[in-house]
C-alpha cells in the first residue's frame, strides 16, 4: 500500500524548473573593480572596471563599462571602453561606445556614439552557453578584428594591373 520505493521514484522523475531570478542591479553610486559573472540579467548604473559575463546585460544612462563584455543580449545606454561580443547587440541614443562590436545582430539608433569596428559573428565563433548556462567563448576568439583587412596608415595602396 504505502511503499518508500514508489516516492524515491517520484522525486527523481519530477521535473527540475529554474526559477528565474531578478536581476542583479549595480546603482549609480556603486563602483566595481574586478569581473562580474552571472548566468542571468545584470543591469549597471554605476562604474565597473573590469569584464562583464552574463546572460542579460543593460548598461544604463549614468553607468561607465571599462572592459570586455560577453553576453547573449547587451543593451547599452551609458559609457562603454572595451571589446562587446554577443548574439544581440542594441546601442540607444545615449550610448557611447570606444572599441569592436562583435554580433549577430546590431540596432543602433540615432545619436549614439560608436568608435570602433562592427563584425558580424556566425555560427562557429559566436558566444556558447553550456549545460549550466554559463557563457564560454570558443578557442582562438580573442584575435583583433583590426588586424584583419583594415589598412593602416602606412600601407601601400595597391592598384588593380591594367590587363
């Protein structure tokens, strides 16, 4: 009639739900100097020296980024100094931005400020969540997207050969 067996069984065919958590909100008056890392939603209004991994990022108004930001959204409308790789990229009015955006999808609106290269990412070296949804990028990602294809200053311009 009552048998332990048949819970036991119960409880390791249950489903496991992630509830999700708000998000981790650093305020205006708040400065940072180290990496944050997290699997779900950071938004930053203060200062933050230091890289950025997460799942949800928001850069708000009055918030100054000095470092790498990975993510799988990025929504900026403050200062950002450093590289920005993720899936979905979105500069408001506001933001002002000094360094390589990488993305597969980029909005930028009218008035915000962005000084440095836009590369679309593909497939193969995109921003990866694992089984914990942690964010990892894959091997060899760190190369400059400036020292591909863009001349520099000094460089020779070569002419097509008349044929």
């Amino acid at each position: 009639m009552f048998t332990k067996g048949n819970r036991d069984e119960e409880d390791r065919q249950a489903p496991v739900t992630k509830t999700p958590a708000p998000p981790s909100m650093l305020s205006p008056d708040l400065k940072v100097v180290g990496d944050l890392v997290s699997t779900g939603e950071i938004q930053v209004d203060g200062i933050v020296e230091g890289d950025i991994h997460s799942d949800v990022l928001v850069v708000g108004e009055s918030a100054q980024v000095n470092g790498e930001i990975v993510a799988d959204s990025v929504r900026v409308h403050g200062k950002v100094t450093g590289q920005i790789r993720a899936r979905s990229v979105s500069l408001a009015k506001t933001a002002h931005v000094v360094g390589d955006v990488l993305h597969e999808a980029l909005a930028i609106e009218q008035g915000a400020f962005l000084e440095g290269h836009c590369r679309r990412l593909n497939e193969t070296n995109a921003p990866k969540k694992d089984a914990e949804g942690g964010i990892h990028l894959l091997k060899g990602s760190k190369a400059r997207i400036s020292d591909v294809g863009v001349p520099k200053k000094n460089d020779p311009v070569e002419t097509p050969a008349a044929e």
